[in-house]
C-alpha cells in the first residue's frame, strides 16, 4: 500500500469514527480528543456529513429562464441580458444595480445538456465596445437541434 491509499485508509476509518461519535451525541471536544483531530476538523466533519453546502439554484432559475425564453421563442439573450431580465443580483449592496449573468451560466449549462435551450456564439459589438468582443447568447431549443 502507498503512503497517500493509506492515508486515505487512516481518514475512511476516522470519518467512520467520527459517525459512530456522533450518533451517540458525543460534544465536538470529545470527538476531537477521542480522534486526535483538531475541534475545526471535527466541525469540517460535521459540514460534510450535512451534504452539499450551497443550495443548487437549478431549481428556482431554470422554469424562470424557461418561461422567459417561451415568451421569446425566436428571440437570443445573453447571460446577463437573462439576469437583468430575471433579477439575478450579485448578492451584496456593493453591486446593488448590477445583475451577474455569471450567477445563470451553471443553470443554463445544464438547461444545455438537458436539451432545453440552446447556446449561440456571437459576438458583441455595440457602442460601449471599440472592439467587437465574443459572446454566448442563448435560446430556446427547437426541434431541429442536434
């Protein structure tokens, strides 16, 4: 056995510990103590065994970005034009105004590979721009889409 598979051996049969520990309400002291690990460690342990930290946003955004898109059946929109639209904030008071189509591109990804919508290289060229610059814009899928 190489170092690094016994080191993720030792940690298997510390995180089974660890469940063992707190199935029986053991205080976080206690299992840190008990598994020679430190306090945080044994916090990092609980956060993982809670599940995924960050909520998908799929499910809130992606009937929304669809009723839109319906709405414009022939219609392109980028990423950001879609959270202006939908009201996709950055989150924070600094940015307050400022929509993150950034935010949309993981739920338009997987709308993508769903067969949902459909991703169109384009490029931008408006008045804010010397340089046209290329973007994605998005729309809704047709039948005839590969």
């Amino acid at each position: 056995m190489t170092h690094t598979q016994q080191m993720r051996s030792d940690k298997r049969q510390r995180f089974r510990a660890f469940r063992e520990l707190v199935s029986q309400e053991a205080t976080v002291p206690a299992i840190a103590a008990r598994l020679k690990v430190s306090e945080r460690t044994v916090l990092r342990y609980l956060r993982d065994l809670e599940g995924p930290r960050r909520r998908s946003m799929y499910d809130d955004l992606m009937p929304r970005v669809l009723a839109h898109l319906q709405r414009f059946p022939s219609s392109e929109f980028t990423s950001t034009e879609l959270a202006r639209v939908l009201g996709v904030g950055y989150g924070n008071h600094e940015h307050e105004g400022k929509y993150d189509g950034a935010a949309l591109n993981p739920t338009l990804r997987r709308m993508e590979r769903e067969g949902l919508v459909r991703s169109v290289p384009g490029i931008r060229a408006d008045a804010n721009y010397n340089v046209p610059l290329p973007c994605t814009r998005w729309r809704l899928a047709q039948a005839g889409d590969a």
